[in-house]
C-alpha cells in the first residue's frame, strides 16, 4: 500500500498544484500589502514582508514537500515492518522498535524542508519553472 501511495505521489504530479495554490497565496498577500503600504508602519511593513517572504519560500519548496512526503511513506513502511517483526517476537519495547520510531519523529519534523531536500539531494538542485526548486535527476 506505501509503494502505491508513494508511486501515486511520484506521479500526480503534485507539486505543480502545491505551486499554484501557494503562487495564489502569495499574490493575495501582495495584493493585501500593497492597498495598505501607504498607511501601514514601518513595523506593519517588515512585519507583512516577512510572512510574504515565508509564503514565497514555502511556494519554492513544493517540490521538496512532495519529495519528503514520498521519503516518510516509504520510512512508514520500513517502520511498520520492523514493529511487526518485533511484535511477532513479543518484544513491544526493543531497540529496533525505538529506532523505527525515532526515525518516523525525523521524517516528519522534516515533511516541508527544503533545506532537507538540498542536504539529501545526490545530484545537483535546479529551479523548475512551476514546482520550484528541485533535485535534478
């Protein structure tokens, strides 16, 4: 079941969706702050860049989202086999079971990271035009 929800990911391409949806957020933020620049503090100002900044960083790592969200289907996987194995043992608290834990704690905390995806990335990081930046292949 993780292989085919893992495959379907891969192939929906879903990033180019993410990508627009947040392209729509952010240009409703710039829409937002600029009736209101005239007016606003210079707090307000920096304040309102900021979460626009935030949303345009969240739009380029798209890609990145659907590539961890790929990585932790299949670490659930690997996880679920190894607590079964255990399980089937009767050992509900071995390491194995430990590490299998903490390495799903990891890969969530990690789900919408670009920075994950650059440090894991093997080949070289590219821009593609509708998904942000990517691992090229």
């Amino acid at each position: 079941m993780c292989d085919l929800i893992a495959n379907k990911l891969t192939k929906a391409e879903l990033e180019k969706g993410l990508y627009e949806m947040r392209s729509t957020e952010i240009a409703s933020y710039i829409k937002d702050y600029n009736s209101t620049v005239s007016t606003a503090t210079e707090k307000d100002k920096n304040k309102a860049f900021q979460e626009i900044y935030e949303k345009y960083l969240t739009m380029q790592s798209s890609n990145a989202f659907v590539v961890q969200a790929v990585k932790a289907i299949k670490g659930v996987k690997v996880a679920h086999s190894t607590m079964k194995k255990e399980v089937e043992k009767n050992k509900f608290t071995s390491d194995e079971i430990v590490s299998a834990i903490g390495k799903l704690n990891d890969l969530a905390s990690h789900i919408d990271d670009l920075e994950a995806l650059m440090v894991s990335c093997e080949t070289e990081i590219g821009f593609k035009k509708g998904t942000g930046i990517v691992c090229m292949p």
